[in-house]
C-alpha cells in the first residue's frame, strides 16, 4: 500500500491517510525513490498519525514529513516479523534519518561466529569483524535481547560467555539444549561429536529464524516430529511439538488479533483464497460472507461459558458477537457444552451463517454435526485444532488439512478462532470478579 502526496507543499490527504490499516507492520517514508525514514508499529494508522502531530513541534519530524513526499506500508502477521523485516529494510535501504533520530549513536546489531566450537549470540554496536555473521541494525539493546529471548523459547542455544563445569540454570528450564558444558563432559566420542552436531544444528536455525526463513523451520521441525512420532519417541515428540506452537504464537498471533482485524486490508483476498481451500469439501459451498466461531471457556466448571465471534466480509463484526452461559451445571466436558450451545444458537433466529467455525478437534466436530442434522439444518462446518494448528473438514470422513502459514483464508480461521477464544474468556473473568464482589 503506498500513499502519495499531491505536491511538494501540499499536506497529506487525509482521506487516504484513512485508509491505512491498524494493524502491524512497516512504513517507509519516500523521498522520490530515496528512503527517508522506516519505522514499525503494531498500530500502523497511529503511529503515522503521530509522526505528522509530532511535526508542528519537533524539527526532526518536520524534516522528515515535509521532505517526504510518499508512505509505503507493509502489513506483516505478527510483532516479531515487523521487528525483523524493519531490520531487514534499514539495513537494505539505510534511510537517511533512521540513525540521526537516535543521537547520532550508531545501530545495535546480533552477531554470531560460526568458528567457534559452540557459537553464541552477542549484541554489539559495531559491524566490522569478518568472523562474524551479523543481523539487525535494531534500534535499543531491549529490543535485540528481546528478539533472542523469543527464538531461544523455540530454538535452545547457550549464552553463556565462558563454559562452566556444570550445567547452567538455562539448560534446567530447557534454554539451553545440550548445554555446552555437559556435552564437554561426555567421555564417549561418537555422543559427544553427536551433541556438537545438535547444539550447531540450533544455531543455524536461530540464523534462519533471524533472516525471516521462519518456513523453513517449521517445515523442518514437522519433518522431525513426524519422525519421532513414527518411532514412538512421544517425551522427544512433545519436546518439538511444543516448539512448533512457540514459533507459531510468535510468528502468526500476538497483536495481531482482535480490533487490529478491524481494518485488515487484505480480507477480500482472505474471503476468496478461503472458498478455493473449502469449495472442494462441501457440495454447493459459497463464498462465507458470514463466518461464525464457538469457543468454550471450561476454567471452572461452575460458570463456564461459551461465545460466538461474527465476521462479516472478512472483518470482525461485534454487533453480532453473543455470549452463553451454559446452563447444564452437570455437563464436564467441551464436547457436551457445545452441543448445548449449537443447540441454542439454532433455535434463534439470528442471520443464516455460511460458515461455522468450531475451537476444537473432531469429537466436537463430530458432536456439532450430531446437533445439525437433528435440526434438519445444512450448514458448512469445520474445526480448527491447535498444536499444529489445522483444520477439521465437516463432512462424513473428517479429513484434517493444514495449509501453508502465508495461506491468507488459513490465517483469517486462525485469527477468528483466537478473537472468539479473547471474547469467551473475556466473559468468563468478568463472571468470576462478579461473583467474588
């Protein structure tokens, strides 16, 4: 998305300025074709916003903006690939006020040395040693070590500056795995060797992940859980499962969902992209104008409660958002409680829906499917199961499909799952603090 200004004296129309999402990515001020400043936000609309409020009272903004004569705007999934993509463009296009704005210090960088025998990330200011691979600028030393906190949580590597004789406290909460210092104590050459390879195997993933080269992660990663899975290695298996869920919530969730969906400009493309990954699943499908998500919160049996998110054209629609309380004090399962709330929705007479989406795997499925054809009701349904995230087709086999992340229809699912999981346990805290006053 780009925006231009009519002239070089002329003020930035406002009615595009409107147009800009308020969701997370980039910006680009252009000067010609020239980069004059790259930012990001996970509210692209305010923080441009902000830059032309600041400029009536800050000179360095006022240079910025006055030069400036385009926007160009990127929409990213998530916080973390805003912060590596902005790296990326600064370091690409090296704008021209991107460095004076911070007091004339110069960026911080990520380096790594791949010489040595267990390499380690470091954050430095400089970007001149050749023995070392470097990633960034970053503009604050809390956002680079913020950055390495994140891909540490799915990808274990050492910190540590020096080897020590035990393992570190990382390697006990699972940060650091193998731990240098107990792959120095493995007498056995060919284990030893073994581990090296492992621990090398982290770093150049934590690399990948550092270049934006998420998919090839994750691909690797089902590979090996598939394989562990095969030989019925399940501790290893749930190890790399749990990575595989790390690295989506920092790739896919985040900021990203809830108002920020408000403004998606891409939700006509999502509409469309989503009918061609269902068109071939249900006979006389059509495109889902009206989309709408149950999810059960179940913390305490006592009030548990149930919601239903309605989007419309692609965008969230709250007038349309219903809660429930479940009113059978002696259901215990997810299962049943849906069957309870599909009940009750298709007793009301609340506009036709031409998708129902469920949070849930195929009992639920099943259970909803149970529930429609008692009510003589034909209405497209699939559920959306976490851990990896994957869609459950309603129809007589059940058959599982997982697109790829980039798979716009897939992540607009995702992202109306997550906002009905936000809106139903929204209404269940909110019964909770009732009850305690």
């Amino acid at each position: 998305m780009i925006i231009k200004k009519p002239g070089s004296n002329q003020i930035w129309p406002a009615e595009r300025l409107k147009t800009i999402p308020t969701t997370t990515g980039v910006y680009l001020f252009f000067h010609k074709k020239e980069s004059v400043y790259i930012g990001k936000s996970v509210n692209l609309r305010a923080r441009i916003k902000s830059h032309l409020e600041n400029a009536r009272i800050d000179k360095k903004e006022n240079v910025i903006i006055t030069l400036s004569d385009s926007i160009k705007v990127i929409i990213t999934d998530s916080e973390f690939k805003a912060l590596v993509l902005e790296s990326q463009l600064i370091s690409k296009y090296k704008p021209r006020y991107n460095v004076r704005w911070r007091d004339d210090k110069s960026y911080l960088y990520i380096k790594v040395n791949l010489k040595e025998s267990y390499p380690r990330f470091q954050i430095t200011r400089r970007e001149n040693k050749p023995e070392f691979t470097y990633f960034g600028p970053f503009s604050s030393v809390r956002t680079a070590t913020n950055l390495l906190r994140e891909i540490r949580k799915v990808i274990p590597f050492c910190q540590q500056k020096n080897i020590g004789k035990r393992r570190c406290f990382y390697a006990k909460i699972g940060l650091c795995d193998p731990c240098p210092s107990l792959i120095e104590k493995i007498k056995n050459t060919q284990e030893k060797k073994h581990n090296q390879s492992i621990y090398r195997s982290n770093i150049r993933q934590a690399i990948k992940v550092l270049e934006g080269n998420t998919d090839l992660i994750l691909r690797s990663l089902f590979k090996n859980l598939k394989k562990l899975t095969a030989r019925q290695r399940f501790e290893e298996a749930i190890v790399v499962r749990n990575r595989i869920a790390r690295l989506e919530g920092l790739l896919y969730r985040g900021r990203l969902i809830g108002d920020v969906l408000e403004s998606y400009n891409n939700s006509d493309e999502s509409l469309n992209q989503l009918y061609g990954l269902l068109a071939e699943h249900f006979s006389r499908f059509k495109k889902p104008i009206r989309i709408e998500c149950y999810d059960v919160s179940n913390l305490d049996k006592k009030m548990a409660t149930a919601s239903m998110v309605v989007f419309t054209d692609g965008l969230v629609d709250k007038k349309e958002y219903r809660r429930f309380k479940i009113i059978n004090k002696k259901l215990n399962s997810d299962t049943q409680m849906f069957e309870e709330v599909i009940a009750r929705r298709l007793k009301n007479k609340w506009p036709k829906s031409d998708l129902m989406v469920i949070d849930g795997g195929k009992p639920q499925i099943r259970t909803v499917l149970k529930i429609m054809k008692e009510a003589k009701t034909v209405t497209p349904i699939i559920g959306i199961a976490k851990r990896p995230d994957r869609l459950i087709i309603g129809n007589e086999n059940l058959p599982t499909i997982r697109p790829n992340f980039h798979h716009l229809g897939f992540n607009l699912i995702r992202a109306v799952r997550d906002e009905s999981h936000r809106f139903a346990r929204k209404y269940h805290l909110h019964l909770r603090q009732k009850k305690m006053i």
